[in-house]
C-alpha cells in the first residue's frame, strides 16, 4: 500500500538491543516491537520503550538500551525495565533476567518503595496493543493517501 509507513522495528534493531544489553527478549516482546514500536498500553498508562531504529532516531531515543543503561533509574540488579508509567511516577514494568533470558511474568517495580509484585497483565497485552495501534496507523495513512 502505497503511504503507509512501516511501523516495527527490524529484527536487526532488536538483535543490536539484545546484544547490547546482553539479555535475550522473549518472543511476545519482540512480536510487539516487530508488529509497532511505539506502543503506549491504555491499560495503566505506560509507555513501553521501543529499540532504537536509525530510521527513526527522535522517535526511538528513550529506548530500551538506554533506558537500561544510562537512563536506569534505581531498580534492583536482574530485572529489565520495559515501560515506564506516563504518570510520572517512576514506576516501571520489568521482566527478571535468568541465565542471560529476560523471562515473564510482568512485574511492577514501585519507584518509591522498590517493591516489586506481579503486574496484572502480560506480554500478550503488549501484542494485542501494538496490533491495534497498528491497524489504527494504517487505516489513517490508507485514507489519507486515497485523499492525496
């Protein structure tokens, strides 16, 4: 379709973000990232960090790498952030890494408190996100370039 923008990230961005970091993602993570990159759950308002992609360096700025790295706020050793609450609260959710694996369930890292508890949802919400942001996206482009 011509005007619609593509919307994930390659697996070659997802392989530098992993090796950089040194964790693998499981694979409903990178389904999302492959599918759109730049989801935000509507469910608790979080931001998931995208990988970085060259192609879109603005966009992808605040990506998991960095947000792991330079950007780690106080959390606990072996645990992975992979959103951050739009609340500003500093929450974030986090996967825990075993044997080089970042691994579900989805957890909760309270900023304030440091507690970590079992987050309501799961990998397959951050799927069923990005296919819906996705679908939205291209729609929109579709319509606007039959209008062009």
């Amino acid at each position: 379709m011509k005007g619609v923008p593509y919307l994930g990230a390659s697996a070659a961005c997802i392989a530098t973000a992993e090796a950089s970091l040194g964790v693998e993602f499981p694979k409903l993570l990178k389904r999302m990232w492959l599918t759109y990159n730049l989801v935000e759950l509507q469910r608790g308002h979080w931001r998931v960090f995208p990988v970085f992609d060259q192609a879109n360096p603005r966009k992808t700025s605040n990506d998991i790498a960095y947000e792991n790295t330079k950007g780690r706020r106080l959390m606990p050793d072996g645990i992975l952030g992979i959103a951050e609450s739009m609340s500003g609260s500093g929450n974030r959710l986090v996967l825990r890494i075993v044997s080089g694996m970042a691994e579900e369930p989805v957890l909760l890292f309270e900023y304030r408190s440091g507690k970590l508890s079992k987050w309501k949802g799961g990998l397959g919400d951050f799927v069923a996100e990005a296919e819906r942001s996705a679908k939205i996206v291209t729609r929109l482009a579709s319509r606007d370039s039959h209008e062009a």
